[in-house]
C-alpha cells in the first residue's frame, strides 16, 4: 500500500538560511583572524617600547624606538621615547619623566632583581591584582604565578616571550595573562628584569565563545545537510530521495553517501531519486547523478529519475551522459506510479506462468 506523506513527515531547510548561516561563519573567522592579527602585532610593538623603556632605565641610551608609518599612539610613546633618549644623553633630569611613564603605562609592569624579587610595580599591576605595593615589593615574581610557582625561577621568567599564564589576584581569583619578560642590563651584567603582564581574560572567553559559536554553526551546517537528502520509504520495497536546493560536489558526495547507505538498510526494489526543486542541472549535477544512479543499480537497486525538464535532458545529451537501466519521469507522481505498476506486474508475472 502507498504510504501517505502529510505535510510535517519532512521539512526542507531554506537554500536561503543555509548560505546566511555559512556567511556569518565566514565573517566571524574573518573577523577573528584579522582581530588576532592586530592584536599580535600590537603586543610586539608594545613590547618594543617596552624593551626600550627597560633599557633607558638602565641607562642604556643606545637603544631606539622605532616609529611606523600609522602614526598612531603607539608611534606617539615611541617619538616621545627617542626625544626622551636624547636628553638623557645630555643631563639626568629627566628620569622623573621616565619614571612617569613607567607609571602611566597599560600594562602592568613589574621590575624585579637578578635573583627574582620585586623592587618596583606600577600602578596598573596593583590595578589588576589588587595587591598595594607594599604588598608586592620584595616579593618573588614567582609568587603572582601561583599555582606554577615551583617552575618558573627567575631564569625560567626571564625567557617568557609572551607565554600565556594564569595570574592570581588578592581575592583569590585567576586571571589570564600573557607575560613578556626583559632583562635590565648594565654593559654585560643582567641586573634585572622586567616583567610586561597583559590580562587577556575577555580575550580568552570571547575566543571560547567564537569557538562554541563555530561548533554549533557546524553541527546545525551537518543537520541541514542530512535533511536536505533524505530517504523516504513510500513502501516496503520503494524509496524516495528529494533532493532540494544547488548541488555542489561536496553535497553531491553526500547524496551518494546518503543514497547508498539506506538502500543498504532499508533494501528496496527501487529507489526514486526526484529533482524537481533542483534549480540548475549543469554538468557537475549530471554527473553527480549518473554516478548515485550506478552506485544504487550496483547493489541491486533500480532507480527512477524524476522531474526530468527539457533542458535536464538536453544538458544530459549534450554532455554524451547515459543512463543504463535507468527510468526517467517528469513528475514524482507518474514516477512513482511507475514504480508501483512494475511491483503489481512482476507479481502477476508467476501467477500467468502458473
């Protein structure tokens, strides 16, 4: 007996949805791509000027900022830093100025001596950790690293380039930070370093949340996939594949990989594959359905074409594509009218003989 299909057995998901999903997906790797990009080469930079803070606070005054063509904050601190190494190449008075600038910074910076403890902080540290520098001075380093204190000794901390670690706060809360470390020279002598600490908390949720996001945009990607290929049983022994929407090759891969997997299962007489809601059949789609068509016949299978249009067939001709063993219909209907009348014959077939 024919099964009736009610209206709510299937339901097609929008081409329209589809792609709008598959566009946000994009803009948001985009999006997270170039944000990561900036981001990196922001650190870098801050962490140039860094280096050259350290070292003209070591009275080094061979170092130099260097200036790029943005012409932006950034570029402002380094114009400042140069003028800045060139006074102090003339007089000490402006030190204070230095140390002002220290102060004044984002990050938060922590200077410590050559054996790890902490001699000066600046107020975005005490910002951040919530510790006041009394506090923090003559501390270890280490110590703001907790629970990793017994691994990172003061030649450890020295090598950190941008390390992401987890820093712990007065209340007991753990931020994550990414750690930059130079070291304070006189001549050949490391006297010292400086520790440069970004909280990178927001970041960090923001990219598990993108990734959640991705994930989810995937696995609902996967879904309209699966519906969009469905097999539906008409009887015991005919099925039917609607296909809807543009066939690329990766969903035409999916149509075989769905045709034949329930033709395994289900194993019926005939499978009616119907491309009614198929808005263009070019090359590539003919193809794709000549090889489900002998992919089916090759596990015993007869198939149906159905909502074969004029230029399907010309498209079909044209390309020199046969289709062996294979029916064609115009309509689902007749197709499937077809289907049912072959199944009534074969059955009547032993009784005649007889």
């Amino acid at each position: 007996m024919l099964r009736r299909l009610r209206a709510g057995d299937l339901v097609f998901p929008s081409r329209e949805r589809s792609g709008l999903i598959g566009e946000i997906l994009r803009e948001i790797e985009a999006l997270g791509s170039k944000v990561l990009a900036e981001r990196k080469v922001e650190d870098e930079r801050i962490a140039t000027l860094t280096n050259v803070v350290v070292q003209l606070a070591a009275l080094n005054f061979d170092a130099r900022a260097n200036i790029s063509p943005a012409n932006d904050k950034l570029d402002g601190i380094a114009a400042g830093l140069n003028m800045l190494r060139e006074e102090l190449q003339s007089s000490t008075v402006s030190r204070t100025y230095l140390d002002s600038v220290f102060a004044s910074m984002a990050d938060a910076l922590v200077v410590a001596d050559a054996s790890g403890d902490i001699q000066t902080v600046n107020r975005a540290t005490t910002e951040l950790l919530g510790f006041t520098d009394r506090e923090l001075l003559g501390k270890s380093v280490s110590a703001l690293f907790a629970p990793l204190a017994e691994d990172l000794d003061p030649a450890r901390i020295l090598s950190l380039r941008g390390h992401e670690l987890q820093c712990a706060t007065k209340a007991g809360a753990l931020l994550e930070v990414s750690v930059s470390t130079s070291p304070l020279q006189n001549g050949s002598t490391i006297e010292g370093f400086v520790c440069v600490l970004r909280d990178i908390t927001d970041r960090k949720r923001a990219d598990e949340e993108r990734m959640r996001l991705e994930e989810a945009i995937r696995a609902k990607n996967d879904l309209i996939r699966t519906m969009s290929t469905p097999l539906i049983p008409i009887t015991d022994e005919i099925v039917v594949m609607p296909l809807v929407g543009t066939l690329d090759q990766e969903r035409a891969d999916q149509v075989i990989e769905s045709l034949l997997r329930g033709v395994s299962t289900m194993k019926p007489r005939v499978a009616i594959l119907d491309i009614t809601a198929v808005p263009v059949v070019d090359a590539e789609v003919a193809g794709a359905l000549v090889r489900a068509a002998h992919a089916a016949r090759m596990l015993g299978v007869e198939v149906v074409l159905t909502g074969l249009r004029a230029e399907v067939a010309k498209t079909l001709v044209d390309m020199g594509l046969d289709l062996p063993g294979v029916r064609t219909c115009s309509t689902l209907k007749s197709g499937i009218a077809l289907s049912m009348n072959r199944k009534a014959q074969k059955a009547e077939a032993p009784r005649r003989s007889s």
